[in-house]
C-alpha cells in the first residue's frame, strides 16, 4: 500500500514543489491552510504530514494537536523559515516528529519521511502486540464462569493495582501463571516486562545467576558480566514459579531482596537498587515446609502478604465444558478443521472425572481428540 502524505502551507510554490517531489512515491494531498488541512483529516486518513509552522490563522502546532487526536495518529515533520532553538522545541513539545527548516533540502526531507514511516509502523505494531497481550493475559483469556474462579478473579482485581508482593497456591496444571499474568497486566505496570522463571528448572547456582546475573569471572564460565531476571524486570513484574524448591543460599537472597529492594550479583558487592514486583507461586504447602525446618520463615512472610489460591479443576466443575469447547476451537483453528462437538453422555463423564493433572490435563486431552 502507497504511503499517504499531506503537505500543509501557505506558500502555493513550496505546496507544489513538495508535490512533484513526492507524488511519483507517495499518495500526496496538499492543503493551503490549517483548516483545509482539518476538512482533510476528517475524510482521509495519513501516515505522514508536512506542515509549515507560521501561516495565516491556525498555525502549524494546531495542526499536531489535530493529529494527535486522530484513531490512526499520522507523524509530523515541521517545517519553517524561522528555524530557532525555541520553534523546534515547542514543536517537538506538541508532539512533532522532527524539525525542518527552510528552504527545505528535499534529500533530508525525503529521509525523514522515511524514518517517519518506520517509526508509525513501529508504533502501530507495538500498539497490535499490546492489544493481543492484554486480551491474551487480561481476565478475558482465564476462561470459565465458576464461582471458585470468580472469587479467584475479583481477589485479582483487588490486588493487581497495589505493590503488594503476592503469593499463589494451587496443584499443578492449575493456571497459577496465568493468573500472575493478569496481576501484571491489570498493573500499573502493564507495560514493563512480566518475566517468569520456574525455579524448579535449573540447579541451585544456575538459578542464582539466573536470578541476580553475575559479574565476568565470578566463577569458573563466567566470561562476561550477565544481568540477571530481576534486574531485567526493573520496573515490572518477576514471577518466580515453584518457589518452594529454591535452595537456602537462594532464599537467603530473596529474603534480603524483598527486604532492601535491592540485588548483587555473583561476584559483586555493590546493590542494584531495583523497582520489581515479586510474584511467587507454589505447589507445596510451604508452611508445613516452614515447620520442617526446609523453607525460611522469614522468607515466607514476606512472601505472603497476599495469598492467592487457584482451585482445583475438580472444583469447578461448571468450568470443564467451557474449557473444553475452547481448547477444542483453539486445536481445530491450528490444524484447519471444523470444531468437534462432543455428545451429552460424554460430557457428562469428562465432567464427572476428578481431571488430577487439572487444566494441564484438560488441555492435552482436547490436543489429542482425533480430528
């Protein structure tokens, strides 16, 4: 598709020059006026205007307080004869792209048209990312209705806004990351990364590298600085799923992290200071862990200040053909096939059956429903 430019000035040469100039590669509109430019925007929609900054009635600034409020925001590059320090930052102030003085350099301007374009192309598909990321970890993407969900849901919802570092119960296959996903997401910080890392995946000293990075030559293979999750997360959310398989050394870290807000790496003895929300999920009753004398207690009171328990799909019984209807259309939409229906008399049986590996299970049954 042609990229779609609009010239707006005054000047009648200058309109046409940048016409001829551009109309061989680009579907190029042109306006003598800021209002004219306005009658345009509410017809047509652009990637990208050219606009002079000083002209009769509405100026140039009028014109980038227009785009910005369009559904489809097109960037601006200005252009003026009075190209002072002052001009250019308040342009940019407005929302400008760039800053172009006259007489224009058609060779600039055709690179920062260029740069522009890539730059609204960038920002349309981290804005589509963002959409299908807040759908996909967002409460619409827990699937079922059940009242042991719902609880599970608005206890979400009443945390997710607050830095409280929350701690999430439940068996296996159960949706624990999903809902440290919601959390995230219906955050604040949405917008900063949410890194999980399933503690019970990787040895004790690999794990505390993973976690807090490491500094170059701090053990044998450590031939360059790494940073580690938490100070990748800096501002967002660290979910560390399995908690209760982190070794003492691990929990001594945690328990000083969640205390000072701070790390070191391996090999270091400076902190990082760091603005991470901790989300810790487990499988195991940590207090009976607690009492064993195998997990700190210290640790697990910091830890849970908000508990969260994800139910059991035995205990959510009304859930299971929701369940299964979409993870039977999500399996025939990858594989190109028409939706299976599953008859009464089964239904009834896969409801009535105690699903011990819970969603999981649930999950890799429908994958596995000849097609």
């Amino acid at each position: 598709m042609i990229p779609s430019v609009l010239i707006v000035d005054d000047e009648k040469h200058t309109r046409e020059g940048l016409l001829l100039a551009f109309e061989e590669n680009y579907d190029v509109s042109v306006a003598a006026s800021a209002d004219e430019a306005f009658n345009l925007l509410e017809s047509h929609e652009f990637d990208v205007i050219i606009t002079d900054l000083r002209m009769p009635g509405k100026s140039g600034l009028r014109v980038i307080d227009k785009a910005l409020t369009l559904p489809s925001k097109p960037v601006v590059i200005m252009m003026t004869a009075y190209g002072n320090i002052d001009s250019a930052v308040e342009a940019m102030k407005r929302g400008a792209f760039d800053f172009l003085t006259k007489p224009v350099n058609l060779e600039k301007l055709e690179i920062l048209v260029q740069r522009a374009l890539k730059s609204r192309t960038l920002e349309v598909e981290v804005q589509q990312l963002h959409e299908r990321l807040d759908k996909k970890f967002s409460f619409e993407g827990i699937v079922g209705h059940s009242a042991r969900l719902n609880e599970v849901i608005e206890r979400v919802k009443l945390v997710a806004p607050s830095r409280a570092t929350v701690l999430i119960e439940g068996e296996t296959g159960t949706g624990k990351e999903l809902i440290a996903q919601a959390i995230h997401q219906a955050s604040p910080r949405a917008r900063a990364p949410f890194l999980a890392v399933h503690c019970a995946a990787l040895p004790a000293t690999l794990l505390e590298s993973e976690l807090f990075g490491h500094e170059k030559g701090a053990f044998t293979g450590a031939t360059e600085r790494r940073v580690g999750r938490f100070e990748a997360a800096d501002g967002g959310t660290i979910f560390l799923d399995e908690i209760g398989e982190v070794s003492p050394s691990t929990q001594v870290k945690l328990l000083r992290f969640l205390e000072t807000r701070a790390v070191e790496r391996i090999g270091s003895q400076k902190g990082v200071q760091l603005d991470v929300r901790l989300v810790a999920a487990t499988n195991r009753n940590l207090e009976q862990m607690v009492a064993q004398g195998t997990f700190r207690e210290d640790l697990f009171f910091r830890l849970n200040v908000v508990r969260i328990t994800t139910p059991p799909l035995r205990e959510r019984g009304d859930d299971i053909p929701v369940l299964l209807e979409h993870f039977i259309a999500e399996f025939s939409k990858e594989n190109n096939s028409p939706p299976l229906t599953i008859e009464p008399g089964a239904l009834k049986h896969l409801t009535a059956y105690a699903w011990p590996g819970n969603i999981r299970e649930l999950r890799n049954f429908a994958a596995e429903v000849p097609r």
